[in-house]
C-alpha cells in the first residue's frame, strides 16, 4: 500500500541484509518512522510492545527473529530457544506459533552452517505469502461488496462497518479485514467505511483511519459504542473484522468489542464477516472460550496518547489517581453469529464443515 505516495510493506529486509525493517505502529499516526531490527531479541521486542501488531504480521516479524537468532548461532539447540522465545511474546494470536513451526519444521533438516541463509529466504517466502493470501481474501470478498452495491442506487456508497485494524498494518499487504474495501476502491465501488476508534490502544483510530485515508478511501471516524446504533438505523450494510484465533469449528478471538459488534448485527440483520488466512485456524481447538486472552497493561486504559496543538505527542492520565483497570485484549465471538469466513481459498460457513470444505487436507488428517 501506498504513504505519500511510495509503495511499502510493513516489514522488509534491507538491501544490505543485515537488518529488518519494520514500520514502527506505535508513533502512527502522527510519526512515520522506520525501525531497524539486528536481533532476536529486538524482534521480540518489537512484538511485545506493539511497534508490529496484527496477528499476521506478528508472524512474520517472529520468522524474521528466527532468522537473525540463526545468524548468531544455528545450532539445534540455538534453533529449539528461539522459537520457544519467539512464542512466549504474545499468547493470543496463533499465526506467531504457526510461523514459528514453520520455521523449525524447515530449518531442522538443514545444515547448521547453512541455516541463516535459510531462514532468511524462508522469512521472506512467509511474508510473500501473506501479501498473496491478503490479496486473495480481498478478491473473495469483493464479490460481496460488489453484490450489496447492486442492489443500491446508483452513487450510494456500501457502507462497509470494522473494528480495530486488520489493515495492511496488521499483515504484510493488503490487509484481512481492508482487502475488500480496497479491492471494491479500487474497481470504482462507491463506499465508505465506518472506523471504531477501538479503545484502549485506539487501532482504529490510530492506525485504520491513517491508512485508509493514505489510500483515499472515504470514512468516518466513531467511538466503539455507536456501532449498534448506526445498525438500527440502517445506516450499515456489512460489518467486517480481522481475528487473532479461529478455533476449528469457527468460533473467533478478535480485538475486544467484537463480539459486541456482533450481538448487534445479528439483531439488525446486518451481515457479519470475519476475514483470515489459513495460518489463523487453530485446528487443535474445539471452544472458542479455549483460547487464551492476553491481558495487557493497566496503563493502556488509564492513560491515552494525543498530539498537542504545537505537534508534540504526550501521554495523559485520563482516570482518577490510583484508579484500578481491567484489560483484556480480546474477546471471543461464537460461531453461531458469524455470517461467513472469508479465507484465500474462499467463503465458508462458521463451522468445521465450512472450513473443512475450504481445507479438506485438515479434514483427511483428522
């Protein structure tokens, strides 16, 4: 996607392939700047503290610690300690599991003296093929949007309903949850997207609206509780998120508040759709309610972020002195209030059989 009119990636290997270089999200969007990764530990750094969010990205930002842990040392056990490292920096979002057993899976049989070499271009394959999967979930879901708009006026926009951000800030490209929309913009589909600022860390608001209006799609912002209102009022024809985990029979874990957003278009009538890649299924789970919930820092709620009106951004108190907060990152949406999953491969029921139609490989190994 495009910031002042050059193309990036969130993340990229630098031409003199000794860094990684990374969009640092947690100055968007008020400071554009590039971060530069030389280490594991940087990597993990990066993950823990949000500076790369987004389960897919997450992924790919561990792939690429892996990579500069085997540039120090490539032995087995040097392998076996990155990845159990890697994986311990967030618990929710499955992609940083799945990629870092992908790493191990492909790196085991080769050579240690050859593993950095490896990891690097292995890295590299995740991310491209993110960027492929994004876009495909993207084309998949255009024929959605493009179906609401015929039924509409002509000139009357889709009004296209998402929480937090599974933008291409949350991916390598594209997007989950934006791959639609920018696909539908991009053919000259008239829409406009209803942005939840999405407390406490304000993705929404932060990050969705900064890129959305870099790539000139038109939208609005709103606090997170004017959702359901906005539904009843007819003023939303489609509601589409991102998810962190999909259990295999199609329960969901998003960004907290989801499942709100989806108690009120179940009541509305209002389509539901959740948008993934495959390395977001969790085979292993039946319950959604398995999956576990990070609990972040009290101080993303007490405290808030914001530009001054000479540019200057601070960190203000927002909550009485010695007020106690509560945290939790994400929330998890039963399958029974989910329209549709909108993978690389295609659209599905909530379910296992959904899914397993998508992927009948799983369905085989089970």
């Amino acid at each position: 996607m495009k910031i002042g009119g050059t193309a990036y990636r969130t993340i990229w290997l630098e031409p003199d392939g000794g860094r990684v270089a990374i969009i640092d999200q947690t100055k968007l969007p008020h400071r554009f700047e590039i971060v530069h990764l030389a280490s594991m530990e940087e990597a993990a750094r990066a993950i823990l503290t949000m500076q790369v969010r987004g389960a897919p990205l997450i992924g790919v930002t561990a792939a690429y610690g892996v990579a500069l842990a085997m540039r120090v040392d490539a032995s087995d056990d040097a392998l076996g300690a990155a990845v159990a490292f890697l994986a311990k920096q967030r618990p929710t979002a499955v992609n940083l599991r799945w990629a870092l057993e992908e790493m191990r899976r492909h790196l085991h049989p080769i050579a240690p003296k050859d593993r950095a070499a490896a990891a690097f271009d292995h890295a590299a394959r995740l991310a491209d093929d993110d960027v492929a999967m994004c876009k495909a979930i993207g084309v998949h879901g255009l024929e959605i949007i493009r179906e609401i708009a015929g039924r509409k006026a002509p000139g009357e926009p889709v009004n296209v309903l998402t929480h937090c951000n599974a933008g291409w800030l949350a991916c390598v490209d594209w997007g989950t949850a934006t791959s639609p929309i920018y696909h539908a913009h991009d053919a000259g589909i008239a829409l406009h997207v209803w942005v939840d600022e999405t407390r406490p860390r304000n993705q929404g608001a932060a990050l969705t609206a900064f890129e959305l209006g870099s790539h000139g799609v038109p939208h609005t912002l709103i606090v997170d509780n004017a959702g359901g209102h906005l539904m009843q009022r007819g003023e939303v024809d489609l509601v589409i998120v991102g998810t962190d985990r999909v259990t295999a029979t199609g329960d969901v874990a998003n960004k907290i508040g989801t499942y709100l957003k989806a108690l009120a278009a179940k009541d509305t009538g209002v389509p539901f759709y959740v948008t993934l890649p495959q390395s977001t299924i969790d085979w292993t789970l039946e319950d959604g309610f398995s999956i576990p919930i990070e609990e972040r820092s009290q101080d993303e709620v007490l405290k808030l972020s914001g530009r001054t009106a000479d540019g200057a951004v601070h960190l203000f108190d927002i909550a009485p002195e010695g007020c106690r907060a509560a945290n939790p990152a994400f929330d998890v949406t039963p399958a029974r209030l989910v329209t549709g999953l909108i993978t690389e491969r295609g659209i599905c029921a909530a379910t296992r059989e959904g899914l397993v139609g998508l992927y009948p490989e799983r369905g085989a190994a089970a």
